[in-house]
C-alpha cells in the first residue's frame, strides 16, 4: 500500500513576482531547494544533524518543466517523491501543485550525499540511509511521472 508522500507548503512571495506578473523561473527552483531541504530535514538531516555528522546533500543535476503560471499570493504545495537511491545518491522528483491541486511544475533532480569535512562523496549516515529506504516505498515504481528525462529539443514537423 503506497502512503502519502511529503508535502511543502508555501505561497509566491512579492519578490518571486517578475515583469510578466507571475512567478519568475529563478523563483520556481527558489521553492524547488527549499522544499527538498525541508524534506531532508523531515528525513532525518536537519541543520542540526548536518552539524552534528559533518553530512550533507548536494544537488549534481536538476531539470525543472515549467507548466502554469502562478501569481502573487497563489498557494503553492511542493510533493517529494523517491524515483530511485543507492548508498550516496538519491534521484527525486517534485511535482509543485496550485491550490486547485493542478500540476505547475516539475523538477527531476540528483542529490548526493557528502561529507563536509572532506568535501567528498560519502555514503548516507545509517539513520538517513534508513529514513530514505523508507520513504522510497511510497512510490508505486510502476507509475513513473511521464516528465522523468524529459528531453529538450525543437519538434520539427
């Protein structure tokens, strides 16, 4: 039985509002990095447990489809799924939804683990390791988000 993935939760602030009147793209990867360390922090690596295990997450590679456009004030819910991980790395998917729950983005990113004293790749610390284990589980693997590797490119007709 899949359980209910990690929600963030945040509105579009005055300074995310462009010339177009809506989110500007910088914006939209703005929440994307803060939904993913309130998720991590939810898993178990907080500032705290940074600190404390000399551990943290980088992103290596991100991909974000813009699909609405959100405007001041609107509401905004960011949910965090686990497409894959292995002992350092874990390639995740957010889906950022209006308050009408309609899909305005998507971001496909690679996270590492690593060890701040090094500065180095490092495999996740037992607990988070577990935490993550975990929460991979509430994805159905069978129901990949069509925009996972969304490749850019001109169709030409």
């Amino acid at each position: 039985m899949t359980q209910e993935l990690y929600h963030f939760h945040t509105d579009v602030k005055a300074e995310w509002v462009d010339h177009n009147n809506h989110m500007n793209d910088a914006a939209y990867n703005r929440v994307f990095s803060d939904a993913t360390d309130s998720w991590l922090a939810f898993l178990g690596l907080d500032k705290e447990t940074i600190e404390e295990l000399s551990y943290t997450v980088f992103t290596l590679e991100n991909h974000v489809l813009f699909l609405k456009e959100l405007k001041l004030h609107e509401p905004v819910t960011v949910q965090v799924a686990v497409i894959d991980h292995d002992s350092k790395r874990i390639h995740a998917f957010m889906t950022m939804l209006n308050e009408d729950n309609v899909k305005c983005a998507t971001y496909e990113v690679m996270l590492m683990g690593i060890d701040t004293e090094s500065q180095r790749p490092s495999p996740f610390p037992e607990k988070i390791k577990s935490a993550i284990n975990d929460y991979a589980t509430r994805v159905d693997q069978n129901e990949k988000p069509s925009e996972i590797g969304h490749k850019i490119e001109i169709i030409k007709k």
